[in-house]
C-alpha cells in the first residue's frame, strides 16, 4: 500500500511539470538541468523583405535553465534560474564576407568583458501561473545589458489556454492573446496597446505625417507535452504617407530551443521566495521586467557650438535655395533639441543680423523647454528694431510639428504685453488661433490654455470696435476654426461692410462640412441673393463657394444657376466659369448640378453664353495611384477691368484627405477713379486698396498691404519699382516624427522622420495708367529635403537605414490684363520650372570601438517643366501682343 502510494506521488510530480497538467503556463521539471540554444536577430531594410538587401546582426547563445523553488501550495509557483553561456555576435547578412564588421574579432572585443561578464550572470524568474511575478538581477548592470535578459526572460512568460489578458514583459503593460492548439500555443501582442514610457511624438496632419504598424508573434512548440522550442518575431514598418518611397522596415526575431535535459541542482526547500532568493545570492535585487532606456556613449560627438561652426555657412541667405540649406537645417534641429537655454541663448546673441533670421527658424522649430525658453529671452517684442526675427519666430510656432500648451501660453502672454509693431501684435493673434487648432486636433482642447485662447479670440471678436481689431480676430477664427465662432462670424458675414463681410465669408469657408449647417447655408443664400441688403461681388462669390462646396440642395444649386444673367458682366462670368469647373473637374457638387441642368430653364444658350474675363480653372499637378496634387486659379474682375481678386490655391491629397498647402489670394478695390470708370453695384464708396492674403500648409498668415488709400497709392505708382514684395520667407520644419521602440529582444530601436523646406512666396501688382494695363505676379520657389532613419542599437552594435529624397521647385503665376476696351484682353501664364529630383540610401553597422561597414546608393530624375491650363478657352493671342515669356509656361487671350 506504502509502495502504490509512492508511484500515485510520483506521477503527480511528472504530471506537474508537462504543459497539460493543471499547470496554466510554463513548467519545469524538479533536479533538472535543460540546455537551450538561444538566438536573437534584427534586421533593416525598405520594407522589401530581401535579406541580401538588409543590414542588422545576430546574438546568439547557450542557455542554462533550472528550477530553483517550487512553492509547496501550488505547482504553478515557481523560481527559475536562467544563465547566458558562450555569447557570440555576427552578421545577419551572411554574405558580408570579408566586410564583415566582427571579422576577426571575439566577443570580448565586440561587447566588451565587462559588459559580456554582466550578460553572462544568471538571473531569476518568479512565475506564478506562468506570468512573471518578480525579475531578480544584479543592481549597477548598464541597462541594455540588463535589457538582453528581459528580453529572453520575457518569452518564459506564458499560459497554455486560449484568452485575452494584459501582461507585463519588456515591452510594457500589454494586451495579449493567446491561442491554443494541440502542438502550439501562439501568442500575439497588440503592440499599439503597450504602456510603456518612451520619448516621441509626430505631425498629427494625416497628409504630412507617417503611418506606422506593428506586430508582435510568438509561437510555442510543444511536443510529448513539454515546450520545446520558442520563435517569436516583431515587425515595425513606418511610410510617409504622401511621399512612400521614404519608407523603412524592422524585423526583429527571437528562437529558443530545447537541445537535451541532464541532472541538475536539486530544488530548494523552503515556504517563501525572497529566502530563497537570499539563500542563492543576497546581490539578487528585483527590477523591472519592463525594459530600461538607455543612451548609447556618443563618441566624437561635436558641441552645439561646434555643430553650428560647421552648418553655418550652408544658412547665408544666398545659400537657401540649395538642398544643403534645409539639410543642415535639419541636422541642427536635432543638435537643438539635446542642448541647454544657455548654449543656444550664447550662439543667439553672437550672430550676425543675416544669419539670425535661420537661426530664429532653427531655435523655434527645436520645440524643447529650453529652446523657447532661450529664443523668448532673447526677442524683445516691445521693440520694433528686430521685427523680421519675431515674425519669424512667430511663423515657426504656427507651423510646429507638436506644439505644447506652454507655447499657447507664452504668445498669450505676450500678447497682453506691449509691442513695438501693431503688425507684430496681429501676428500673434493669428498665430494663438493657428496654435488652438493644433492642439485641439490632439486633444488637447480642454486644456487651460487653449480655453483661455479661446476666450481671447471670441471675446476680442464680439467686443472689438477698431475695424483692424476685427480684422485680426477673424483671422484669427480663420485658424481656430472654433465650432462655437459660427455664429459671430454669420453676423459679421451679413451685417458688416465690405473686407470685414467677405472676411468672415471667407473664414467660414475654411470650416469642414458638419460644421455648414443650415443656418449658415440660409444666411449665404441671403448673401448671395441679396436678400437683405447690397454686398460686393467678393463677398457674393465667396457665399456661393460655401454653399457649393457644402452638399448643395437642388434648389440652392437652381437658384445659383437662374441667377447667371442677372448680375453684373463680369461676376455673370466668373459664377459661369465656377459652374462650369465643378463638371468638368468632377467636384463633389456635379451630379446635382448635372440634375439641375436637365431642366431647360436653367440650361439654355442664353445663360451659358455670357461673355468676360473672370475664370475659375481646376487641374492636377501631379497624380498617382495613394496621392495626389491640384492647382485652382480663380480670377474675378471689375466691370471696368480692373483685378478684384485673383485666388490661386494648390492642394496635397493622400487618398480623400486634403492639406491646403498654398493659398496665395490678391485683392485690390476702388481703383476705378483712375481711369474714370464707374464702379460695379455696391462697391461705390470704397477706399482704393490693394493687398495680399496668404495660406500656407494650413495656416492663415498675416496680409501684406500693397497700398491702403489714394494717396498711398499715388505715391508708391511714382516711386515703387517692379520689384516684388516678400509674403513668406524661411525655413520651416514641416514633418517631424520621432518614435523609440522598445524590440521584444531587448534591443532598442529608433525611428525618425523630418521634413524640412526653405521657401520664398513673393506677389507684386503693377498698375501703369499710359498704358492702361494692370499686371499681377504671383511666384512660389521651394527646397524640400525629406529624411527617415532608422536604428536598432544594442549598445556595443548599431545597425541603420538611411533614406533621404531632396528637390528643388518653382511655379509662378503672372496676370496681365489691358482694359483699353471692352472686353477688355487678359492674358494668364502659369509655369513650374524643371525639377530636379534625387534620393540616396544609406545602410550601416558600426561597432561601438569604431569600426564599421556602410554602403550608399544614389538616384537621381530630372522632372521636366509642365504647362498648365489657367483657362477653358485658350488662343495664341498672349504670344501675340506680348513679348514672349520663358519657355514652359502655358498662357491664353480671351
């Protein structure tokens, strides 16, 4: 009886330590020793999946693994012992050959002895029902060698029934799955759900920003009942969204196998874990299984000081239209973001007034504490001797990447303050509305901040009695684009005069469709219709727009249409020309016109007949299969020929979603006294006036007054040249990703995308009476660089993927129109030059002693210049009356 009971213990001991016993996860048996072969391999490339193509490394290793303790309540608690043993580190590209960077070297050279003997000590794991409890080390290991070991110890935690459960390994606080099989167990981690602290941030713009995924898959074997073997792999793949060839891939996989069992230590007695630990080693301390950051050591680093000495040539200001502008640029960017206020406040008060301006543009765009913190110290906005460095500075945060509330908080401020320039002060105030924007995109609209901005612009607006302060807060909205500004801005819209009407016309505009409720349509139609009172032909147009642009009703659309041949010569063109553009570009709104035009009364010879100059014109730039780029003109004219506003605007799609890249919009009004023509219904008194509104990638800008008054405009006919004024001018830091990862194996990775461009928007409007011409121009001229790196770094090797794409791009847009006679010659020319376009590949490994192994590639396409269409009805009569203009340009009469 004594003997049966024995064999009845006995086979309970085995059945415990097989997986389908009522264990729930790993077990081990008792006074066993089990040897496994351990690898972990990484590597990088263009999301190709061709491993010759690819640049990484292998650590590979034997393990030892014994059970230490079994807690004498319950099988499933448990204290293991696992030893790293006979480390070795080589090329994952087994055809590097001679290149190898471990060539000759053993891994004492590679990892280095203090590291190697640090990764070589055991460490101990508590599982309790097969998840970690406890992680025990050794305290003042470095980091990432403490990281290769939660990494391994990491896939010891698991459980042999299929469910969802969180769990906490080196990649953080994670939702699990598992699914259990005969022969397998397979385990997938929603790594988008892993908590874990890791420095990065990204643009929110889906169109300028990155799409990036991630998988995590571990597949237990099991065989006779025991687990023996582990693969695991994690896949992090990143593209920029508009532009995929800036694109890169992580590959990160793990396998442990079981080689072969022998005797091993018989288990520890005892009740409690910690004496237990104490008994193996009281140096033993728990740690976190979550993995550690960690800084490589930057050997032959150079100073913020000494980086700046190096770029700063490449930012004279005749150097910034080359691509080694922006690139430097970029790289300064990121010396900024690791330095203190006071190194970058020294270089700031050191510099010469031509390069501070790219310098403000550098510190701004940094978007560190310190960076603001130095670059507000050093403007001083109640003087108007540095005006162009606040503007600058002031642009730069409109445009930041990721701004924070402390920025919102610190123009707030200033804001309160005094100024030297009332045009510094409106700034400030568009750009607190573009700033709002931002961070309500990021839910962050609750914060204090952004209510108190909120309040400021609303409370500005409705309490505002000079017509500049009106004008700024509307601009302001323009950017906001605030929900709750809806109706302040339908009563400016329909009550107000003039630029303040068409103003708040044009901010509504700007808001996405849910937001053009009913209301605002029925307000518009009053607008357009002139139900209440007389309004300029801008503002009629603009109230058109918003109701075609937003889901149209039939009978809006018909009403529209039956009033082509009622309103005056040219606005009967230009609404023409809008109709006629939404059907032959296929906008949004063209079935129902199509259902309207079905109908005789609305479609006849008569209405569609009409004679001008005004035009409305839509096309592509560019197209592809994911993106997609398009160019409007729309140019509306005075009854006696003179411009009334000329509205160009160039759009970026990545599928359905938009980014208004450029609007660059001239206005000009009361200018008939001049040559003795009579002004157009509703624009009899108003002041002569000419000025220049720009957008730029989705930021309302401050205007740029060309003329305010008959008296500025004749003093500025006789002594202004030809010369064009400068709306925009910079660097600008236009994408900007950054994402630490945290590999399953214990490695860490990194993956980095900035966009950078220098651009240079310039408009002029020249009016000459001897000649009775009128000419606009409008030029655009770019340099874009666009860099991705990606790394994966262990600490004593380092794999990376370089892609980088560079060009060079410029469009100008030139309106001449003579208004001798009627009707009046007009001549449109829009050309964009050659583009020169090049993309360079960079894979490395370096070793943490120096050496390493790098290779490059280059293309390079040249993209030749493109004529676009400006008008539906072309003829050769420009080339005629004009001296030709520069090759590639598309121009027409008519």
């Amino acid at each position: 009886m004594i003997l049966l009971a024995v064999l009845f213990l006995c086979f309970i001991s085995s059945y415990s330590a097989s997986v389908k016993g009522h264990t729930t996860g790993l077990s081990l048996n008792n006074d066993r020793l089990y040897k496994l072969k351990y690898s972990t391999e990484v590597f990088l490339d263009r999301g190709k999946g061709n491993l010759q193509d690819s640049v990484g490394y292998q650590i590979s290793s034997n393990v030892d693994v014994v059970l230490l303790w079994r807690s004498p309540d319950g099988d499933d608690d448990q204290l293991i012992q696992i030893t790293i043993k006979d480390v070795k580190v080589e090329n994952v590209n087994q055809q590097r050959g001679e290149k190898s960077i471990f060539k000759g070297k053993k891994p004492p050279q590679i990892i280095r002895k203090e590291n190697l003997e640090a990764l070589q000590r055991p460490v101990l794991l508590h599982l309790i029902h097969g998840k970690v409890k406890e992680f025990y080390s050794y305290q003042n290991e470095p980091p990432a060698i403490q990281n290769l070991k939660r990494g391994l110890a990491s896939l010891f935690q698991m459980q042999l029934s299929s469910g969802t459960t969180n769990e906490v390994d080196i990649s953080g606080d994670c939702k699990v799955t598992y699914q259990a099989h005969q022969d397998k167990v397979t385990k997938i981690k929603a790594l988008d759900s892993c908590t874990i602290e890791r420095s990065g941030f990204t643009t929110r713009n889906q169109v300028l920003g990155v799409t990036s995924k991630a998988t995590s898959v571990t597949t237990y074997k099991i065989e006779d009942s025991f687990v023996v073997a582990v693969l695991a792999e994690e896949i992090h793949a990143l593209r920029l969204n508009f532009l995929q060839t800036i694109a890169g891939k992580i590959v990160s996989k793990q396998k442990l196998e079981l080689k072969t069992t022998e005797a091993g230590p018989r288990l520890k007695s005892g009740k409690q874990v910690a004496a237990i630990i104490k008994a193996v080693d009281s140096k033993y301390t728990a740690i976190p299984i979550v993995g550690q950051v960690f800084q490589s050591e930057c050997k032959g680093c150079s100073s913020l000081s000494q980086h700046w000495q190096s770029v700063r040539k490449h930012l004279q200001p005749d150097n910034l239209s080359k691509t080694e502008a922006v690139r430097s640029f970029l790289t300064f960017i990121q010396h900024l973001r690791t330095a203190k206020k006071e190194e970058i406040l020294q270089i700031l008060k050191a510099e010469n007034k031509d390069i501070l301006p790219q310098l403000v543009d550098a510190v701004t765009s940094a978007q560190t504490p310190d960076s603001l913190d130095a670059i507000l110290d050093f403007l001083d906005f109640k003087s108007d001797s540095n005006i162009i460095l606040q503007e600058r500075f002031l642009y730069a945060c409109g445009f930041a990447s990721h701004p924070d509330e402390e920025l919102l908080r610190a123009l707030i401020s200033k804001f309160k303050g005094s100024f030297g320039s009332n045009d510094i002060r409106e700034s400030v105030m568009i750009i607190i509305g573009a700033l709002v924007r931002k961070l309500c995109q990021n839910e962050g609209c609750k914060l204090k901040a952004v209510v108190d901005a909120k309040k400021l612009i609303l409370g500005g607006l409705e309490r505002a009695e000079k017509k500049e302060d009106t004008m700024m807060y509307l601009l302001a909205l323009k950017n906001a684009r605030l929900p709750e500004g809806i109706p302040l801005l339908l009563k400016y819209a329909e009550a107000a005069e003039g630029p303040i009407s068409h103003l708040a016309v044009t901010t509504l505009q700007r808001y996405d469709a849910p937001f053009i409720t009913d209301e605002v349509k029925k307000t518009m139609n009053r607008i357009y219709h002139q139900t209440r009172k007389v309004h300029e032909k801008t503002v009629r147009t603009t109230a058109a727009a918003v109701i075609l642009n937003n889901n149209p009703s039939y009978m809006e659309v018909k009403n529209i249409l039956l009033s082509i041949g009622e309103l005056p010569k040219e606005m009967n063109k230009y609404m023409l020309s809008i109709v006629q553009d939404i059907l032959r570009f296929e906008m949004p709104a063209s079935k129902m016109v199509r259902r309207v035009l079905k109908e005789m009364v609305a479609h006849n010879y008569d209405r569609f007949s009409k004679s001008g100059s005004s035009s409305a014109y839509t096309g592509y730039i560019e197209r592809g299969p994911h993106s997609a780029s398009t160019y409007s003109l729309d140019i509306l004219y005075s009854g006696s020929g003179i411009l009334r506003r000329s509205n160009l605007n160039i759009f970026q799609y990545v599928g359905k979603t938009p980014l208004h890249a450029i609007q660059v919009v001239i206005e000009a009004q009361g200018l008939e006294a001049l040559i003795a023509a009579t002004p157009d219904e509703g624009e009899e008194n108003l002041d002569s006036y000419a000025g220049l509104s720009p957008l730029l990638f989705d930021v309302q800008l401050r205007p740029v007054t060309f003329f305010n008054g008959y008296s500025d405009l004749m003093s500025k006919m006789l002594s202004a040249s030809s010369d064009p004024i400068s709306v925009v001018k910079g660097l600008i830091l236009l994408i900007d990703h950054s994402q630490e990862l945290q590999l399953q194996s214990g490695l860490k990775a990194n993956m980095e995308v900035q966009g950078g461009l220098a651009i240079d928007i310039s408009g002029s409007m020249e009016f000459s009476l001897w000649y009775r011409e009128s000419k606009t121009r409008v030029k655009n001229r770019v340099t874009v660089v666009i860099t991705g790196d990606i790394t994966v770094d262990s600490s004593f090797v380092k794999a990376g993927l370089e892609i980088s794409a560079e060009t060079e791009a410029g469009l100008e847009f030139i309106s001449t129109v003579q208004f001798s006679q009627y009707p009046f010659l007009v001549c449109l020319q829009m050309d964009r030059d050659g583009i020169p376009y090049r993309q360079l590949e960079t894979k490395y490994e370096r070793l943490s002693t120096g050496r390493g192994y790098v290779s490059r590639k280059r293309k390079e396409i040249l993209v030749a210049g493109s004529e676009f269409p400006l008008h539906q009805e072309n003829s050769e009569m420009c080339k005629v009356v004009f001296a030709p203009e520069p090759e590639s340009s598309s121009s027409g009469w008519f």
